[in-house]
C-alpha cells in the first residue's frame, strides 16, 4: 500500500515542486506553446519529481533539432515518451497502465513508437524490450543525448535501449525548452544522480553517481530565463548542498583534484551566491536540501541576499535516531535539532518543509512517537509524507524485512498527516495582518477576478487583481487563510519591482 498526501497550498500543486512529486502535476502531457513547424509529432508525459519535469524540458530540446514539436493531443503523436519514477512501487504502476494504454492505440496507429524514459528505463532496463515488449525504446537518465540515433534505430524498425550511467553528463550545454510554463518560474538543474545511499531510496541506482554542472553554464541559463522575463528560479537536484564543481567529474573523486582544481572549486554556498548576484531582482529557490549536507555558510549566504527566499526544503524521514541510523541518514536527531535552531537563528522567518517515511522496516511505537515529537519541535510549515514502500535493489530491501503490516503503516502515516495539517493551520494563521512580497504567477484557479502568487516562503497567496500583472512583485496584507493559502489584498508594489 502506497499512500502520500502533500500537504501543499493547493495552487503550489499545480505547478509545484522541486525533487519531491507533486500529484497534481503527475502525467502531464508537456508541450510548448509556439511550434516550429517540425513535421512529426512528439507527445511526452512526465511522472515523479520535478528533476524529471525538467529532463522532460532537455529531452524536447534535444528533439526539436531532429525534426519533433511537442503535441498534448495523443492521437496526433508519432512518438509517445514516457518519463518514469521509480521511487515508490505506486509511481511504476501507474507508468505500466499508461504503457499498456499506448500499446493499445499502437493496434490503430502501427507507425508510433512508444518509448520509456528516466528512473524506471534504468532500473529495468532490458525486461522492458526482451519480456514484457511493451515498449521500442529504453532510454535512461544520462543517454538523452543519445536519442537521435536512438530514434533511428527505431525508424529502422529495431528496439534500441541506452541505460548507460554517466560520470560527467550534466545537460549543461543543452538549453531546455520550457515546457507548460507560466513564464514566471524556472527550474535550472544544478546536480544529477545522488552519493547518499539511503537505505530505502533507488534514486542512487537509477540516476548514478553525483556530479555538478558547470556554474558558468547555470549562471547563462539564469540570465537566460531572466532575459525572457522570467522572474523566479529553483535551482534543483536531488541534494543541492552537496553540489560541488571543480572542473567536472564525480563528487565523489574530488579528493583526487589537483590543487589547482581543489583552489577554484565552487560549493553550494557559492554558487548561490554567484547566482544571487548575477540576477539581484530574481527570486532564488533551491530544493532539496539533505540534512547532513546543510552547512552553515548556505544559510549566512541566505540570510545575507534578499532575493533568495526564506525556504528550506528539509527532508528528515524520520525522528527516531535508531531509524535514522538504519536508513543510513547521516545526522543524528539532536543534529538536526541544532540545524533548525541554527536556521530559525539567522533566518528568524524561514519556513522549512519536510519528507516523512511511515512504517520504516523495524520501526516501533516508540520510533513513531519520536517522529511525532521531531514535528512537534519544528512545527513544519508543510510536508510530504509516505508509507514505506520497499524497493528493488535497494539497501534496505536486501538487508531488512519489510516487517510492519499495512494497517500499522497507514495508521501511523495518517497520524504524521493529521499532526501536520494542525502545525500547517498554526503556521498559516501566524501570516496574518503582516505585508509580505507576492510573486504574481497567473490568475486564481478560483476566481478569475484574483491573482495568485507565492511569498517568499513559499506559501500561496491569493488576491484581487486590480491593476496589477502577471510577474509583478506586489506588497499584500493578508487578512484571511484557509489551511494552505493566504488571502490578501494588494497594498502596492514591492521594492523589488521594475
Ligand atoms: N534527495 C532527497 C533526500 O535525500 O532527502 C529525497 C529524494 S526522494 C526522490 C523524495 C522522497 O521520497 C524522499 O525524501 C522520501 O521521503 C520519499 N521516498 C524515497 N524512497 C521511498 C520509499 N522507498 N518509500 C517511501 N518513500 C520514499
């Protein structure tokens, strides 16, 4: 049994967010607004976490040069794409019933190709092609560029596969076509693949070894997007602290550099100061942050830049220290308590989020009861919270049984859910009568008589439109909320506007 709840203003869900998946967004058809008149057909779906959103935004890149535009309507398509998530067993099946689907229509179109992209084509790799048959194509997370041979292959009626794991590719030098966007937010991707080894997570098999992209090619793509009017920034990867670039390579030879390398190599804290610099009226977001990777200079560098927004995203997986160990995350609890005094210290009105993983092999009443005092103590402003789902390959699967029945899961699960949704509500409430800086991305889903935009810590907020546009930063005094989102009226521009 699979079950997450996302406990996110409700138009974050929309277009939000980051590593972690937004089910709102799950299986959405990316296409591009303007074609270029390509003559075939690309219809690309994206599953999982937001590094996926943005490969899908690479891969159309790489395509329109071979001749493809992106199409949302299915039965135009001549190839169909399918950008896959392996994290959790619920992500793989719902992939396998949308390929069964493709397959189906392939019965009234023989021409289209069907193929599978990202962490699922990594993790199974051949099965898909010599078993199951169900697809043309298997292309894994560092083989995009391989693609127009890839099609060839298939042009020239034979499966073709490439699931190579890189040590360098970082897409650094392919600008992503921004896919659905609203022309306001960006992602830019900054790592790929993860050193972490979690017990529970496949991530580390399916998108390989960690390695950072050059600043140089992060900062042009900034300015890029800031040319193009776009006003707001994540910068992403599955541990965005961890980043470290000292000519290209993986983090993990670092300490084979030479001096010279080791003297110029730019870290986290860097970077996004380099970023900050460069675009001074964009907004800066960076998601996710890995407790054990988080260090103090990242959050001075926050503190000391006001165009990057106070939100961490801070996964923590559980609040027992015994678990905390067994899924090989590398702090302890009273560490991450010293990590959020330290944050709360210098960030005073910083919001911070969470992952949270239920039923966790071996894990007790009294584990449950120490990751209910964790939330307590931090009272999240927001999380993404899962039941344990075992995984193939991964650590605790061959180490550990999967010992805590469904029910015991579920029940602890909907606790963390419900303690949540409580410090949620205490968090929202304390907005009210400030003036804070609203990012205006498009209209209300509600009313479109109202803007929607994002503070800077991230929290949805809603009012009339006035005279005011799309991309404008805007003071709002928030005078009401519902659980997830602020509902304000405009008190005029912000200093950052114009
Ligand atoms: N890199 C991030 C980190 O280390 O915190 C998280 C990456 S993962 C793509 C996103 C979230 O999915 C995790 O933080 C975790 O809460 C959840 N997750 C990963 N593997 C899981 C599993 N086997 N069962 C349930 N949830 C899982």
């Amino acid at each position: 049994m699979d079950k997450a709840l996302y406990l996110q203003p409700a138009f974050m869900m929309e277009k939000y967010m980051e590593k972690t998946i937004d089910e709102s967004i799950q299986g959405s058809a990316l296409s591009l607004d303007g074609k270029n008149g390509n003559a075939r057909k690309l219809y690309i779906e994206s599953y999982g976490c937001q590094m996926n959103f943005s490969d899908s935004e690479i891969v159309a890149s790489i395509l329109s040069k071979e001749g493809f535009d992106t199409t949302q309507q299915l039965n135009e398509a001549d190839l169909v794409l399918v950008n896959t998530c392996s994290i959790r067993e619920k992500a793989e099946l719902t992939v396998r019933k949308r390929l069964e689907k493709f397959n189906a229509i392939k019965k009234e179109r023989p021409h289209l190709k069907v193929g599978v992209l990202g962490c699922m084509a990594e993790r199974l790799k051949h099965k898909f092609l010599e078993e199951e048959k169900i697809v043309d194509m298997v292309v894994g997370p560092d083989a995009y560029k391989d693609l127009p041979n890839l099609i060839q292959e298939i042009d020239e009626g034979r499966n073709a596969v490439n699931v190579i794991l890189s040590k360098e590719e970082t897409y650094g030098d392919v600008a992503p076509v921004r896919l659905n966007t609203n022309g306001i937010t960006a992602f830019v991707s900054i790592t790929r693949g993860c050193d972490n080894m979690c017990t529970f997570c496949v991530v580390p098999f399916t998108r390989g070894r960690e390695r950072s992209r050059d600043p140089q090619s992060i900062i042009q793509e900034v300015n890029d997007l800031w040319d193009k009017g776009f006003k707001e920034i994540t910068l992403l990867g599955q541990n965005v602290d961890s980043y470290l670039w000292y000519g290209g390579g993986l983090k993990k030879d670092f300490d084979k550099a030479s001096e010279m390398e080791r003297a110029t190599a730019v870290n986290f804290s860097k970077l996004l100061e380099k970023v900050a610099l460069a675009q001074p009226k964009m907004r800066i977001r960076f998601s996710t942050s890995n407790p054990q990777d988080m260090t103090l200079d990242v959050i001075h560098t926050m503190a000391k830049y006001e165009n990057i927004c106070n939100y961490i995203h801070l996964p923590v997986q559980s609040g027992s220290d015994r678990i905390l160990k067994a899924m090989n995350r590398l702090h302890t609890r009273a560490e991450y308590f010293e990590l959020i005094d330290n944050i709360k210290r210098i960030i005073p009105d910083c919001a911070i989020s969470q992952d949270m993983i239920a039923g966790f092999p071996t894990e007790t009443e009294e584990d449950h009861q120490d990751t209910l005092s964790l939330m307590e103590y931090v009272k999240y402003e927001y999380g993404f919270m899962f039941a344990y789902s075992e995984r193939p390959g991964t650590l605790a699967e061959r180490k550990l049984e999967d010992d805590v029945p469904d029910d015991i899961k579920k029940r602890r699960l909907t606790e963390i859910i419900d303690l949540q949704r409580q410090h949620s509500f205490e968090r929202i409430q304390a907005n009210l009568g400030k003036v804070q800086e609203v990012l205006i991305e498009g209209s209300s889903k509600r009313s479109d008589d109202h803007w929607m935009g994002r503070t800077s810590q991230n929290t949805v907020a809603v009012f009339p439109k006035e005279h005011y546009q799309v991309g404008d930063f805007v003071m709002v005094e928030m005078e009401d909320c519902t659980s997830a989102t602020l509902l304000g009226k405009a008190v005029g521009y912000s200093k950052n506007q114009g």
